[in-house]
C-alpha cells in the first residue's frame, strides 16, 4: 500500500461540457452520485434540429452529435465563453454564454 498525500488547490464547474468553467469556493458530493451539483447541467442543442424535434415538454436522450460539444464543433466551441450563477436566495440559475470574438451575451 501506498500513501499519497493530496491537496485540492482549486474547484470548478462546468455547466455545459466543453465550455469555460466557474471557479467555486466548496462542493458538496451526495454518497454514490460523486458529482458536482450542475455539472454538465445544459447542452447547446443545434438550431432547428428537426432530424431530432427535440421537445422541452418531453425530453429523451439524444445523442452527443446533437449538440455543439468538442466532439462536433471544436473550432466554434473554442469561441464561446459561459458562466453560470445560482441565486442563494431564490435558488435560481442563470447560464450566460457568449461570444470570445465579440463580447456578445445570451442568457438563459
């Protein structure tokens, strides 16, 4: 057995995978689940996707070439920068992405 002495120097979160990350002060992890709360919480579903017609009403799992993710888009992926905050008060979340190239903002 060895021992390895391990120090978390930083934590963060990423709401839509691929995308920038939000530092964070502490986490709290549920036994068995192991992840972050939010992390990975949206996708950035394609424009007029009608090969999938996806319905917000009744969501089902879609492939990952559904959306824009590293795996898909790598070039236009790098030119968009989020963050995301959850209001302590109300609970509310709020996702802001924009562009690197224009400083352009959409929330949601």
């Amino acid at each position: 057995d060895k021992n390895y002495d391990m120090h978390i120097t930083s934590l963060h979160r990423y709401a839509v995978k691929g995308l920038s990350g939000d530092s964070i002060d502490s986490v709290t992890l549920q036994e068995g689940d192991g992840t972050f709360e939010d992390d990975r919480r949206f996708a950035l579903l394609y424009a007029g996707d009608k090969k999938n017609n996806f319905d917000q009403k009744h969501p089902r799992w879609l492939h990952k070439d559904n959306f824009l993710c590293a795996f898909t888009a790598p070039e236009l992926l790098s030119t968009l920068r989020t963050e995301y905050k959850v209001d302590s008060s109300d609970g509310r979340r709020l996702l802001t992405v924009w562009s690197r190239l224009d400083n352009s903002r959409q929330s949601s």
